[in-house]
C-alpha cells in the first residue's frame, strides 16, 4: 500500500500551485415592488424595471466567438422570489422539443431551452438549476461540483413557477423561483450565477460568464456574480412543507402460485428549514412504486451495473452521501468500474426488490459558508429471509481553498430484531477521508482517498486507498486513477463489485482485493473544413493487479469520434481486454458457465447518430470480435421520431450473436425495447416501457401517468406486467396509484 500512498501525494503536490483564477462577470439588482404574473409575457411594469444582461457568448462549439442569436436577460427580486424572464430571438422559430416530460436532463440539453443556474453561497461547488424547455416544461436539480465534472441530479424536485412562450420573433421564458426553494446564507449579497441557451437552430450552447469550453456550462468556478444592492433577501428559516401520500394497488404473481393481493398505505414526507441553510426531511412509509423503471441489457459483464438513484428522498444534498470514492457522472457508463463507500441503491433494496421503509430521517446542509454537513438515518422492513436492517451515514465537507475540500464519511448498516433492538453481531461500518483539490481555473483536479472497513470478525487488510489526477483543456483531456482494495473491505451500503467473485458451478461466492491503474486521454482537433466540425482521438486503458502484484486483467480502448457540420456524428473504435476468471462462471447466462482461466480477446466497431434536431433520428452501433474463447457479433439500430410539440416515439434493437466451443455453443440473443411519451398536455404525461428480452426470457411492460394537478401535487397510476419472452405467458401483473399533496405551513 506505501507505494499507492506515495505516488498519490506525489501527484497532488506537482499541481498544488498550477493555474489561474477566471475572470468574472458582476451585475447589480434591485428590489421591485411590481407584482407579476407568470404566464411567458414579460410585460409587467416590473420587467421593464429589472436589470437587463444581453451580452452573450457562444460557449460550444465555439468558445471565441458572440452568440449568434440575440439573447436578452432580465433580472430582479422582492422579499419571496428572484424573477429571471428571457427573449432567446430566432426569425422564423421553429422549436426543437425532444421531451415533454418533466427533469427529463438527456433530452433537455437536446431541445431548444433556457436555464439558470445558482450558487446562493458563492463557494464554487454547490448549488441549484432551473430551467425550462420552448414549450415550457421544466428542468430542476441539484449541482455539485466534482471534480473538474459539475454533476446535476434531475431528479430533485422542487416548487417554483416558470411559463415560456412562442412568438414570431423567437422564444420567451419567465421565471419565479421562491428564496424558501433554496438553501441560502442570507448574510452574503453576492450569489453565483450563470445562464445558458440552448440555441438548436445553430446546434450551439450560449453563456453570459464567458469561458473555455473545456469546462462544462455548468461549472460553478466561471460563474458571474448577482450583487443584491438593495436588502438581502431573508431565509425564513423555520419553513415547513408536509406531503402526505396515499399509495395502493394489486399484485398477482402468477411464477409464485399467489392470488391476488391489494393493499393500501398512507405515507408521509415533510421538510423543515432550519435556520438559513440546513433541512430536516422526514419520510414516513414511502411509496416508490412510480420510480421509473431501469433499462436492460444484454448482459455479459461479470460484475454489477451502477445505476442512477432516482428515490426523491435520497436526492437533496445528495453529494453530501454519494460523492465519495471514485468519481462518477452522467458520462461514464453504467459498467465502469467504481468503488463507493456509500450506494443508496443499497438502502431499502434486496435482491433488486423494494423493501418497505418504515422511516427515513435525513439532516444535510451548510452550517457555514464552508463546513456542509448530511445525517442519514433509514429503517426498513423484515424482506423474505431478511431481518429489519438499519441504515445510518454520517459525512462532512470542509472547503479549503478556492475549490478544495476535506471531506469525510462514516457509514453503518446494523441488523434489528424485536422491532428496535440492534443486534450486535451483525453489522458492517465503514469510515473514510479525502481530500479534493481543484486549482482556481479548474485546468487541474486531484484526490487523495482513505477508507477502511469495520466488522464483527475484526478483519485486517480491509482498506480502500486511491486517488486521482486529472488535467483539461480545450484540446486535451488527461484522466488518471488509482486505487487499491483490501480483500476484505466490506461495504454493505457500498459499491465495490470487483472485489467480489462468484462461482456459478457450486454458487459461490469470494472477495479477492485488487489494485486498479486508469488512464484516460483524448485529444481534440478542429480542421478547417465544411464538412467537419472536430475529430476527438482517445484512449483509455485499465490495469488491474491482484494481491501479489501479478496482472489479473486489463481493458483498453483506441476511438476515433468525430462529428460532422450536419451534427451528424461518428465513432471508430477497437476493443482489447484480458479477463482472469477466478472460478467457473456463467458469463453467457445460460447455465454453461465458462471455466476458469485466462482469456484474451479484441473487436472492432463503429456507430453513426444522425442529427438530433431531426424529428427523425437515427443511430447504429456494429462490433464484431472474440469474446472469452469465442466470437462475437453484436449490433444496435435506435429510432427517435417526434410528434411535435406532445409525443415522442422510441425504439432501440439490440441483436447479439455468440459463437462458442462446446458446451457453450452457439447461442443468439434479442432485446427489444420500445417506449412512448406522450403529454395531452404539459402536466399531463403518459409514458410507456415495454421490453423484450431474449436472455432473461422476459418481456415486461411498465406504463405510467402522472397528471400534476397543481404545483408539486401529483397523481400516478402505474401498470407493470411480466411475460416470458418465448411463450408470453403472464408472469406478474401490478397495478399501483399514489397521490401526494404539496402543503407549505
């Protein structure tokens, strides 16, 4: 371990000192005593009033240049709300609208749009976006900086009033976002700020805080400043929201032999402010029945996918929890390998199944302007074999620097039985320090990692140590990692996969450390061309070791992506990988596993996406190598078309072909998913998930409606039925509805 700690130290002190602060854009506001109605027409007196910001840059895919559309920003505040309203000119609009459902992020940066992003406390590393699309559906969540990578959580939901409108002269939005929606000291006058337009027409993102773009849109380190010149605006402190919920439904579960089931369960979540930047928020029997349902694969990675929380009550101050351990954001696929102290998919889940919680406390926020405290506590109910467990996180981060921090976590899942008593012989508990260092202009990032697990058997060797080191730029990205794990560093509410090996002959299971080195490096390279717009050559490269030193795996991959001026894009690529399996294992999931050893194997593919901007798109992705001891073939054809402005229509094929040595042999494989949204209005949303899925000889169905009957209140109902994929014979039919009522006190 003392030549991982070594090096780690030696990697942040070579870039201690390295890079420059941004510059900086500051406006003044003031106080309006108008009254507005928000409705996409600024035309109260009170904007005519407001302070006026229409010096815009465009930040992608240019970064030198002004926007090319004309974009007019305004800019005020009374004692409850600030007020952003937006003129994004276009002659002759004719709006780019991928998504009319709601936090809808992926397709959001992909529609004509509007947004606001805030930082109340001015720090450069937490903070909020509001935004809507030209049809004035709306985008919220939460933003922290991690790293050189800003990561917004859509999935934070708050109350706030925002309209847009089409005019003939381009696209208008208005915004009214309550001071109680967000978290503030109000002591402090300057808060960080930013706007960006989505510019589709022209397939570009404008910004008011110029900057390279190197460095998303989203990066607090290059926002401009909003100066309160009038009074600061008060947090009440003491606000209090309670949302209570009624949830019920039927289940038959015709694998299991079981009749019919209904049940019917009333929950309850309130939030409280205390003082001017700290919440309390408590869930009482929570209903999570409407999280919408995860995507499949064809599956053939050893190891378990990472996969997005999406349970509201996990969500708010989030980074506080689950930003420890390796990095991770929207761009890294979901089979990356990660290493987390701290997983909420864990928490209140067995075997992928939801456990009903019985509560959920949580405490998180800032107790200064650089000290953010979270305090997490949840209980859930006995599951199958399972007893009532407990799940208790405990964390801090202290903002050193510019944009450094120390930050440290404790976490512990403990066993209870008589209802409330723990029990002492089962448990697990982990604790953990790091340190994030960012320079000023954000060019440089490094870590330094340090975790260590704690059990009833008092095991040695249970540590996690790691760090990374990372460099951008606008021509060139350098991304570098290690970390070593103990064999026994258990994390219960973690996410270690790889320390963890099965076999699938005897079933199984044994934890084996690791010692992982990555390197990521890409460059970017802009030709003068009318046909291209810039070619992006790349490598990553992973090494894994096992506890003697020897080299148990590696991967790679060489790209080649590019995207042309139509914004069509392409993207070669070539594939090697070794893989040690430790035990016989089936990797092909049809009960043939594969024996142990040591396999070798490369392939080649390439994928094409039309322009986005079309109500048709179209991308394909082609791969053909070895896989293990065999050949593979794989392809995937997707298809976007949009019924502009209410629906969406989707489907994606997945086809896989397996050519194996006996036993194995040849083995084709089919996932077909197709999905429908559809908004009869703008708060009226049906969507619709049906998959086929071959390899686990499942089709399954998830449909949902959800009709937001007034702000933050909203009624679902949600079908799910399971077929098998071969004969669609009926394997589990479910139907839920839940009701919630947003009430502030």
């Amino acid at each position: 371990m003392r030549p991982v700690l070594s090096l780690l130290m030696f990697m942040c002190i070579s870039v201690w000192s390295l890079g420059q602060a941004p510059g900086l854009n500051r406006i003044h506001i003031t106080k309006t005593e108008q009254a507005f109605i928000i409705d996409g027409q600024l035309d109260e007196e009170g904007w005519r009033k407001a302070r006026l910001i229409d010096e815009f840059w465009q930040h992608w895919p240019i970064d030198t240049i002004p926007a090319m559309a004309k974009t007019e920003v305004r800019i005020t505040y009374d004692d409850t709300h600030i007020y952003v309203g937006a003129i994004c000119y276009e002659e002759d609009p004719k709006p780019v609208t991928l998504s009319m459902r709601r936090d809808d992020e992926g397709n959001y940066w992909s529609s004509d749009a509007f947004c606001v992003s805030l930082d109340p406390n001015n720090n450069d590393k937490n903070g909020y976006i509001f935004g809507m699309n030209s049809q004035g559906v709306q985008l919220d969540g939460t933003l922290a900086q991690r790293g050189a990578n800003p990561y917004l959580d859509p999935f934070w939901d708050e109350f706030w009033e925002g309209e847009a409108r089409i005019t003939d002269y381009g696209y208008v939005y208005e915004m009214a976002i309550p001071f109680t929606s967000i978290k503030f000291n109000e002591e402090n006058a300057d808060w960080g700020i930013n706007f960006i337009r989505n510019d589709m027409k022209r397939a570009a993102y404008d910004i008011w805080s110029r900057f390279p773009m190197a460095f998303s849109g989203l990066d607090f380190g290059y926002n401009g400043e909003v100066f309160f010149k009038d009074d600061v605006p008060e947090n009440n402190g003491g606000q209090l929201i309670m949302i209570p919920s009624l949830s019920g439904g039927l289940v038959n579960d015709f694998f299991e032999g079981t009749e019919l089931e209904s049940n019917i369960t009333g929950g309850l979540d309130a939030k409280m402010s205390i003082g001017s930047d700290l919440s309390l928020d408590l869930s009482v029997y929570p209903d999570f029945s409407t999280v919408y349902v995860d995507r499949q694969y064809i599956d053939f990675y050893r190891f378990e996918y990472y996969l997005p929380e999406m349970r509201s009550f996990f969500l708010e101050n989030g980074d506080l929890f689950s930003s420890f351990g390796s990095y991770s954001d929207h761009t890294t696929v979901a089979s990356d390998n990660r290493i987390k102290s701290l997983y909420t998919r864990r928490i209140g889940m067995y075997e992928w199944d939801y456990v009903p919680m019985v509560y959920g406390v949580r405490f998180s926020g800032n107790v200064t302007d650089d000290v953010r405290i979270g305090l997490l506590n949840v209980t859930n109910e006995s599951y199958k074999d399972q007893a009532s467990q407990n799940y208790s996180a405990a964390s801090f981060q202290w903002g050193v620097f510019k944009r450094s921090a120390i930050k440290g976590v404790f976490t512990n899942r403990q066993s209870l039985y008589d209802v409330y008593k723990f029990d002492k012989d089962d448990y697990n508990r982990t604790a953990g320090l790091e340190f994030d260092y960012m320079n000023a202009s954000g060019s440089w990032t490094g870590s330094l990692k340090y975790h260590n697990s704690f059990n009833p058997e008092n095991y040695s060797n249970a540590h996690f140590v790691g760090g990374e080191l990372n460099y951008a730029s606008s021509k060139l990205r350098i991304n570098n990692k290690i970390y070593q794990v103990g064999d026994n560093y258990i994390a219960d509410m973690g996410f270690v996969p790889r320390l963890y090996h099965k076999n699938d002959v005897d079933n199984t299971e044994f934890r084996q450390g690791f010692t992982e080195f990555t390197n990521f490096t890409s460059l970017v390279f802009y030709p003068e061309s009318d046909v291209f717009l810039y070619f992006t050559p790349g490598h990553r490269f992973s090494v894994f070791t096992n506890p003697s030193g020897e080299v148990s795996d590696y991967s790679g991959t060489l790209n080649l992506w590019g995207e042309f001026e139509s914004r069509s894009a392409f993207n070669l690529f070539l594939n090697y990988e070794k893989a040690s399996l430790l035990a016989p294992r089936d990797i092909l999931h049809n009960d043939k596993p594969l024996p142990a050893g040591e396999y070798n194997y490369q392939s080649i593919g390439a994928y094409w996406r039309s322009d986005g901007r079309k109500r048709l798109q179209v991308s394909s992705t082609l791969e053909y190598g070895s896989f293990y001891n065999g050949k593979k073939t794989s392809a995937h054809m997707g298809l976007s078309y949009r019924i502009e402005p209410w629906g969406r229509l989707l489907l994606d094929y997945n086809y896989c072909r397996l050519d194996f040595p006996e036993p194995q042999g040849l083995e084709n494989y089919h996932l077909a998913a197709f999905t429908s949204e559809l908004a009869l209005k703008k708060d009226l949303n049906w969507t619709t998930l049906v998959q086929y899925n071959t390899q686990q000889d499942n089709m399954n169905i998830n449909s949902m409606i959800q009709w937001r009957f007034r702000p933050m209140s909203d009624f679902f109902i949600v079908v799910k039925e399971d077929f098998e994929a071969g004969n669609f014979r009926n394997k589990r039919f479910q139907v839920n509805f839940k009701i919630r009522y947003w009430i502030n006190i």
